[in-house]
C-alpha cells in the first residue's frame, strides 16, 4: 500500500462533482485535508455537491469556460489540483 496523501494546505477543484466519480473524488479530497471546489451541470446538480458539505465553492458548468477566474477569486492560488 502507499502513503496516504497529505493534502492540507491544498486546493482541489474536481469537475463534474455530482458524477459518481466527482463525489468520491470530493469525499477523498476532504477526508485528506484538500479544501475543495466543485463544478457541476445545473443548479440541482450544484446542490448534490453542496449537500456533500465541506465544499468551499459550487460552479455551474455553464461558467465553466470561466471557471480559472470564478475560483480565483476564492482561491489563492497555491498548489492547487484539478480533478
């Protein structure tokens, strides 16, 4: 087995975060430490990453082409992942 990742002190932005994979990608990036963003489809989909909690930020896919500028504004930009 390898190491368990130590995220703390990062950032992680995971993509289509309702997705079977984006929620468990959420819940991973949490449970090492990550602060997380999310991005997902539609207003419903927002709230399923929401309801996850401990998710600093939701955004609406159809932002996505500015999704860089929308978390930088939350994010000092500083190791951060994108999932």
């Amino acid at each position: 087995m390898g190491r368990t990742p130590d995220l703390r002190d990062r950032h992680v932005i995971v993509t289509g975060g309702s997705s079977g994979i984006g929620t468990t990608a959420i819940m991973l990036a949490k449970a090492f430490g990550a602060r997380v963003f999310a991005t997902a489809g539609s207003p419903d989909k927002c709230r399923v990453c929401e309801d996850l909690g401990g998710v600093g930020h939701v955004l609406e896919d159809c932002v996505a082409c500015q999704t860089p500028r929308a978390v930088q504004k939350c994010v000092v930009w500083r190791a951060t992942l994108v999932l």
